[in-house]
C-alpha cells in the first residue's frame, strides 16, 4: 500500500542494479540495456550504424541516418531527419511517423516503455538536446506536435500528448515519486509510486519552463504559461500560470477568472 494519497507503486530495477548485475556478462548487460535483445547480430548492427554514421555532420550525415537507421526502428515513415549524436535505447519499441524530425543529442529511450513503445506521429519535432524516455510507461505524441530544446519527457505509468501541441524549450513533463514515509532508509531505496499517466490534449501550448507532473491531464486548447508548475487538471481552453499553476481565464470567455 503507498501511503503518499492515490499513489500507485511502479516497479523498477535500479540502475546502478542493471548495470552491476555479477551474474551476468559485460556483454550481455549492455545488450539487454541497449536493445533488450540477446542477438548478437542485432548488437553488431546496431553498433556498426551507429558508431560509423551516428555523428557525420552535414548533408551527408542526413542522408547516410535516414536511409540506415530505419534498420533500427521498429517502422518509420518517409522524410524522417535525424541529427547527429542521437541515442537510442531499444529502438525496436519505436515508431517513427512520416516525416519526423528529431535534431542533434537527443534520447529516445524505450527500454521500460513496454509493448506501446514510443511512437511519434506525422511531421512531429524534437529539437535538440531533447529527451523521451520511457522508464516505466509508454510515450505516444500526436502529429504536428513540436517539442523545444532541453524538454524532458519521463514516462513512469504513460505519457500520451495530443495534436498540434507546442511544447517550449526546457519543459519537463512527466516522472514518477519516491516514496518518503520512512527515514532510517534513503528515499530511493523506498520505491517508486506515480499519481497516474499524463493526458494533453490537442492543440494545447505550453510555454518555456513548464512542468506538467504525473497524473494530471490537460485540455484541449489549454495554454500554461513559462515556468508554471501544473500539479492539477486544466479543462479544455484554459489559461494557466504560476507555482501551484492557477487559472487565470477561459480563452472561450471575455471576463477573468
């Protein structure tokens, strides 16, 4: 039973723990965090695209990942671009729409995103430095959606987003809780627990800085501004700022909130 209110406990393996495993081979662990496979074909290509045409720069650097790493995904669309230096951690959860754009030092991880994987819509963006990780949950974005900068996705029980959804830069959405009911324990040997997945509907902006936590689930049309810090459920075509974020107004009426 988790003691934080309406809590749900998520299992997972530490990593500290999957990376030290003594009963098993250096190998075998980098391919089970890498891929989640045992192949060791799929290990030799994998290294072998990644490590030869991963950081080219240029046109040349576009042209050689869009034709060699759909080999990697689970299935891509036509017209993807992909930058340099890009990670990829199981990428045979991830599906890739037609003409995705995902900019240089990203991170698609889909090691504990289970069967749902990540998948990305049509034309949707992922600027540079951005990272979508499945730790415990699936992350599904819809078409159009264009994510700024340094924004952080990290689904612990699911991160489900919408069309036509901007997304600033430095934006973190998602993560889970440690429990922290005792204290002769550190906290993250307590356990994990999420408040539940996050819902952003369609066409939904928000703006630089914002934080969306586990368990809440945003409208259609909603607007948060930079730096609000979204703890609770907006209805659709609300205007949100602030830590705790608040409504300020409805866009669909004239009059303050």
């Amino acid at each position: 039973m988790v003691s934080q209110k309406t809590g749900k406990l998520v299992s997972k393996i530490p990593l500290t723990e999957q990376l030290n495993q003594t009963e098993s081979s250096v190998l075998k662990r980098y391919k089970n965090k890498v891929l989640g496979s045992e192949s060791f074909f799929s290990l030799l290509k994998y290294e072998i695209i990644t490590s030869l045409f991963g950081d080219i720069s240029g046109g040349l650097g576009y042209l050689l990942r869009k034709r060699l790493y759909r080999n990697l995904f689970k299935n891509v669309g036509e017209g993807i671009i992909l930058g340099k230096g890009i990670v990829l951690r199981h990428p045979g959860k991830i599906i890739l729409g037609n003409r995705v754009a995902i900019d240089d030092y990203g991170l698609l991880d889909a090691s504990g995103a289970g069967e749902e994987g990540i998948r990305l819509g049509d034309d949707v963006i992922v600027s540079r430095n951005c990272v979508i990780q499945g730790k415990t949950g699936s992350v599904i974005i819809g078409a159009k959606t264009d994510i700024g900068c340094n924004t952080i996705l990290a689904s612990a029980t699911g991160i489900f987003i919408g069309r036509s959804v901007l997304i600033a830069g430095n934006c973190y959405i998602g993560g889970g809780r440690y429990l922290s009911d005792r204290c002769d324990i550190p906290m993250m040997e307590q356990g994990l627990y999420s408040k539940g997945p996050v819902a952003i509907a369609d066409d939904v902006w928000l703006g630089a800085g914002a934080i969306v936590l586990d368990g809440v689930s945003i409208g259609k049309g909603c607007i948060v501004g930079a730096g609000a810090l979204v703890t609770k459920d907006l209805p659709d075509y609300s205007v949100a700022v602030g830590v705790p974020a608040r409504i300020i107004r409805n866009r669909k009426e004239t009059q303050d909130v």
